[in-house]
C-alpha cells in the first residue's frame, strides 16, 4: 500500500541481502519509521514488543528471522532451537508456528551448504503468498459487499463495521479485513468503516485508521463499546474482522472484544463476517476455547501513549494508582456467531463441512 506516495510492504530484504527491514508499527501513527533486523533476537524482539503484529505479518518475519538463523548455524539442532525461541514470542497467532514449520519443512532434508539459499527463498514466497492470499481475499470479501450494494440500491453508502488492525500492516501487504474494503473503495462502491479503536492497544484508532485515511477511504473511529450501539441503529451492515486462530471447528480467536461485536451482530441481525489465510487455520485444534489466549502487561491497560501539542510522544497513567490490571490480548468468538468465512478460496460457512469445502485436502486430520 501507498504512503505519502511510495509504495510499500511490510516486511523486505534489505540492500545487504541478508537482513530485513520492517515498518516500526509502535511509532504510528504519529512516525513512519522503519527499524532493520539483522537476527533471529531481532526479529523476536519485533514480534514481542509489537513493533511488527498482526498473525500473517509475525508469521512472516519469523520466517525471516530464521533464515538469520540459519545463515548462522544451518545444523538441525541449532535450527530447531531456533524455530522455539520465535515460536514462544506470541502463542495465539496460528501463522507464526505454520510459517516456522514451513521454513523447517524447507530446509530439512537438505545438505547444510543448501539451506541458506533455500529458507531466504521460502521465507520470501511466504511473503509473496500472503500478499497473492489477501488479494483473493479481497476479491471475494468485495462480492460479498456489492450483493449488500445491491440490496440497499440507490448509490447507498455501506457501513461496514471492524476490530482491531487486519489491515496491510497486520499482513505483508492489503489486509484479510480491510481488503475487500480496499477493494470495493477501489471500484467505486460508497462505503464507509466504522473503527473500533481497540484497547487497551489501540490498533483500530492508531493502525487502522492511519490505513484507511492514508488510502482515502471514509471512515470514523468509534469506542469499543459503542458498536452494539450503532447496529440497534441500523448503522452497521456489514462487520469484518480479522482473526489469529480458527480452530476445525470454526471457532474465531481474535482481538479481545471480537465476542462482544459476534454477539451484538447476532442480536441484531448484521452478518459477522471473518477473513482469513489458510495459514491461519489450525486443523489439528477441535475447538476454540483450547485455543491459548496471550495475557500481556497490566502497564497496556493502565497506562496509554499519546503525542503531545509540541509533538512529543509520552505514555501516561490513566488509572487509580495501585490498582491492578488484567490483559487478555484475545478472544474467542463461537462459530455459531459467525456469519462466515472469507479465504482466498471463497467464502464458506464457520463450520468443519464450511471449511472442508474449500480445503478438501485436509479432510481427515
Ligand atoms: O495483538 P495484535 O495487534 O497482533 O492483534 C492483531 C489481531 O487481532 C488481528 O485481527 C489478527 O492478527 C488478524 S491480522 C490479519
């Protein structure tokens, strides 16, 4: 996607070959500025401290920062320590385990003098897969919003509601929930996103909104409790998240607070939809409450980082001093909430037949 003109990914290589530069998403949106990561520890360091998040984008600069890896110590021991370490840095998102697994699947049965050749190469087809992934997406995602185009008539505008950040920066490039929104602006469709600003993070107000204003596309930030609000209202047709787990049976683990917005659409009658890769499948999982759920620092829920008027970025405290906090960074949303799902081969139902239906190759596992 576009910024100030120039067009960029998430994650390249850098000019030295070997090493990677990344987007430092904890400085937006009030800074664009890209960090390079020259180790497998810098990569982890990205991927725990948030500077790089998002389940597609963590999965490919893993892979990157086992390809630092390797170049290394192409040993299997040395590899399998390594894909560990990046494995524990985030334990919900499915991508950065099935991107690790692909690198090793990769390398594995080659001589060491081959390896590194080879894990750049899948590390960069993953890349290249995703950005493919999120296009097809969108392609699909965008049906879906012009039979809702159809069905309003008159050139109406359609309101389309999101959580958190699946937008290009969560993924290498256009998004799994914001490109069929990037789609459909694209085309000519009226529409415009409601965004949930996301705390205790604040992905939606900081992450999203930055993408949907940079690529001109009407939107409005919202509080996170406000969305059942504006569907009582008649406000929301459409709700589109992204998700970091989809267990076989179609179980949704996403940003905390996707299950309130799931049940409010329920309630009112609005299609939940989720998109997502492959990748973000875990086939081996029956259900989603197994799904483990990342509990991060009290310090993101009592305190909140801010620009000042002289452009200063501080971080200041906004709640009673001494009390303590609990940070479930996920949850998990019941298939039977979702409306279903968007993948880059089709839209299916948030089932196990669902889902089978467009991956017949998994049937059995
Ligand atoms: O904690 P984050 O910012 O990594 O959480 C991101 C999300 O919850 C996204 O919705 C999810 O990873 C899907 S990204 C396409």
């Amino acid at each position: 996607m576009k910024i100030k003109g120039k067009a960029y990914r998430t994650i390249w290589l850098a000019p030295d070959g070997w090493s990677v530069e990344v987007i430092d998403q904890t400085r937006l949106p009030h800074e664009f500025s890209v960090i390079p990561l020259k180790s497998a520890e810098d990569a982890a360091r990205a991927i725990l401290s948030m500077q790089v998040r998002g389940a597609p984008l963590i999965g490919a600069t893993a892979a990157y920062g086992l390809a630092m890896a390797i170049r290394q110590d192409a040993s299997d021991e040395a590899i399998d320590k390594a894909v560990e370490f990046l494995a524990k840095q985030r334990p919900t998102a499915i991508n950065l385990r099935w991107a690790l697994e692909e690198m090793r699947r990769a390398v594995q049965n080659l001589p060491r003098e081959e390896r590194v050749a080879a894990a750049y190469k899948r590390a960069a087809d993953i890349c290249d897969e995703d950005v493919e992934t999120c296009r097809l997406i969108g392609v699909h995602g965008k049906a879906l919003i012009d039979d809702i185009a159809r069905t309003k008539g008159n050139g109406e505008k359609i309101e389309v509601l999101t959580h958190c950040n699946a937008g290009w920066l969560a993924c290498v490039d256009w998004g799994t929930a914001t490109s069929p929104i990037y789609q459909a602006h694209d085309a000519g469709v009226p529409l415009h996103v409601w965004v949930d600003e996301t705390r205790p993070r604040n992905q939606g107000a900081s992450l999203t909104a930055y993408e949907l204003g940079s690529h001109g596309v009407p939107h409005t930030i919202v509080v996170d409790n406000a969305g059942g609000h504006l569907m009582q209202h008649g406000k929301v047709d459409l709700v589109i998240v992204g998700t970091d787990r989809v267990a076989a049976n179609g179980d949704v683990a996403n940003k905390i607070g996707t299950y309130l917005k799931a049940l409010a659409a329920k309630d009112n009658n609005v299609p939940f939809y989720v998109a997502l890769p492959h990748s973000t499948i875990d086939w081996a999982l029956q259900e989603g409450l197994s799904i483990p759920i990342e509990e991060r620092s009290a310090d993101e829920v009592l305190k909140m980082p801010g620009r000042l008027a002289d452009g200063s970025v501080v971080t200041v405290e906004i709640a009673a001093p001494g009390s303590p906090a609990g940070n479930p960074a996920f949850d998990v949303t019941p298939a039977r909430l979702v409306t279903g799902f968007i993948t880059e081969r089709g839209v299916c139902p948030a089932t196990r037949e669902g889902l089978l239906s467009l991956y017949p190759e998994r049937a059995g596992e």
